[in-house]
C-alpha cells in the first residue's frame, strides 16, 4: 500500500510539473496596463493584426504588422520567439481575440491583448498628437449636423462584423426616412481625426443630432426596430 502510495505521489508531481511548463498565460488588458507592460518589457514583441492600410495609417511604436485576415498569419507569426512575451492588439479586439487564441494553438506561452484595441488606446490618450486632418474636419462634421432635420450619424468600418449587419437596414431607412432624417454613415478608419474629437472607442457608434446637438449616443449593435425608435 506504501509502496503505490509512493508511485502516485511520484505520477502527481510529474504531471504537475509538466502542466507548470506548459501552462499559457494569457491576459486581456486595459490600455494603461498593456502601455505599461510594453514599457518594462525588454525588446517588447507587438504584434499588430489589422490590414497593412490600417497599420501604415497608424500604429503602436516598434510594432510589426502580421495581417490576422491575410493569407500567411500562421507562417509569418511562426518566426517571433514563442518563449517571450507577445503584445496583441487590432483595432477594436475583435481580430485580436481571434489572432490570440490561433497564437495560443501555436504554442505561445505569455500573450497579452490590447482590450477593446486601438480605440480605446486612443480613447485613453495614448497616441501621439497630431494636428494633420484625417478625413472630415470637426468644423466639416459641425456643418453637416446643423440641420432644421433630425441627423443620424453612424461610424462604421468594413471589417466590423456588427456594422456589415447593420448596413442593408441602414440603407433602407435611408430611403425611407429622408423626409425627416439625414443619415449618413462615416468610415472610422478614414475619420480619424472625428474618432479622436468624438471620443469613440467601440464600433459601430450612432448620434442622433438635432439642430446639431447630440440628443442620442449608441455604442454597439443596435437592432432596425430599437434604432427607428430614437428618430421618431
């Protein structure tokens, strides 16, 4: 009885040991955190997933850019050190999230992602300052929601899965409502300088303003039936 005793103890101590060396650390970060974290880390691995047009647009300082929507993710993220730490992010957490749990499969062992991305990075103010006009100006944006009709503003991006389910209603009230509502759909990724202004950090986002003040904000995926409510 000793004796098997002795040989459990032995097995459990062994797996133990094993599960030690394999065990993944993985974390989801605030911005300030991950900020932080790049700054003690010595010759930081960040990983940046979002398109090469995004990343030459703007990206974190050192970052390297491997496309999570690309067709070689997998062998060009083979060739970073998978014993250090790697730094995550896209440009709201979606691609990121998807990029982690591929990086986790590879054998990655310490992995930290940017949560809610370079929105909310931005939105923390983080990136540097800029006084160059990406996209609509905020005098342009003032103009075009000063109007005697209600405006529906919705920030939007191409690869935003909740804004792609959005657009085909979105079109449709466009029509439908044109009596009474101006809506008008902007591209985050080529308003920045709106982004910055706006203070959004989420995707899709929707202001109803009226007589260019804002009356309603929406950050999320809304449904046609909730939305037509608020323009009523």
């Amino acid at each position: 009885m000793k004796f098997n005793l002795k040989i459990l103890v032995i097995i459990s101590f062994i797996i133990f040991s094993c599960n030690a060396q394999n065990a993944k650390d993985v974390k989801t970060i605030e911005a300030k955190d991950f900020a932080e974290k790049i700054a003690e880390t010595p010759n930081a691995q960040i990983l940046d997933v979002r398109t090469p047009e995004e990343f030459s647009g703007s990206h974190l300082d050192n970052a390297i850019n491997i496309n999570w929507l690309g067709n070689s993710f997998v062998t060009d993220v083979e060739k970073i050190d998978k014993t250090k730490p790697v730094f995550v992010y896209c440009k709201s957490g979606g691609r990121s999230q998807n990029a982690v749990n591929k990086l986790e499969e590879l054998g990655f062992k310490n992995i930290y992602q940017l949560q809610g991305g370079i929105l909310k990075w931005d939105a923390a103010g983080l990136s540097k300052p800029s006084d160059k006009v990406s996209g609509m100006s905020v005098q342009e944006y003032n103009k075009l929601v000063n109007s005697d009709k209600k405006v529906l503003i919705n920030f939007y991006a191409e690869w935003c899965a909740p804004c792609k389910k959005m657009a085909p209603y979105l079109a449709k009230m466009q029509k439908e409502e044109n009596e009474n509502v101006v809506i008008i759909r902007l591209d985050a990724d080529k308003n920045k300088t709106l982004m910055d202004a706006l203070k959004i950090s989420e995707l899709p986002t929707l202001f109803v303003h009226e007589k260019g003040a804002i009356k309603w904000k929406h950050s999320g995926y809304i449904s046609e039936e909730d939305l037509r409510k608020q323009i009523q």
